[in-house]
C-alpha cells in the first residue's frame, strides 16, 4: 500500500477557493480549437468586462439567480451562429475556463493579459 506521502496533491484536495482552483484551470486558446466546442452547442461567451472565474464560479456554484441577471443583460450568453462567423474571419485568442459541460470564452484582450 503507498504511503499518503508519495501521492502528490491534487488541486481537489488543496485549500484554495473555488475562485483560485478556477483561476489555476483558466488557459488561451485559439478560436480553432474551440469549434468542436461550438459545435456542440457548450461555448459560453462572456463579454469583456464581466470577470470569467466570476462566471465560471455561478455556474459551478448552480447560481441560476445571478446568471440570470447576466444571461439578461447579454454580458453572458451561449455563443451564436454569428460569433461563430465572426471568430472564423478574425481567429481572435481566448480566456478559457471549462465547468463541465460548459467551455467559457472571454476574447483575450492584449492590452491587459490578466484573467482574474
């Protein structure tokens, strides 16, 4: 039987906050990459401005209240048809953070490379 102490930790068994475990699991990607996503139907777009761990911590969290708010006020919204086009054109680079089943995309901004 392995001793507790050859098994390495996991960021499920660390103390960090669901906002912090997100944050570590937050990446760029590339438009090219998320189309099987968007095919799917499971991209989430969040509009520059709206914080993605945010996001991505209601919908961990099952927070219907304030996604609700905010699916209302179009900060977030399933990716459509016409974002799809217009990634194609542009191939801009994304945040991306997934809370399964969903992948969250903010347009990667380069003027200000933080996530959170």
């Amino acid at each position: 039987m392995a001793d507790d102490a050859d098994t390495p930790p996991t960021i499920d068994d660390s103390p960090l906050s669901l906002d912090d475990k997100l944050n570590l699991e937050t990446g760029q990607i590339a438009w090219s990459e998320l189309v099987r996503h968007f095919a799917r139907g499971v991209v989430i777009k969040v509009l520059e401005g709206r914080d993605l761990v945010e996001v991505a911590n209601c919908l961990a969290r099952d927070d219907t209240n304030q996604l609700k708010l905010w699916l209302d006020d179009k900060s977030v919204a399933r990716a459509s048809d016409d974002d799809a086009r217009d990634w194609t054109a542009r191939e801009p680079d994304f945040w991306c953070v997934v809370t399964a089943p969903w992948v969250l995309v903010q347009e990667h901004n380069k003027t200000n490379p933080t996530v959170h």
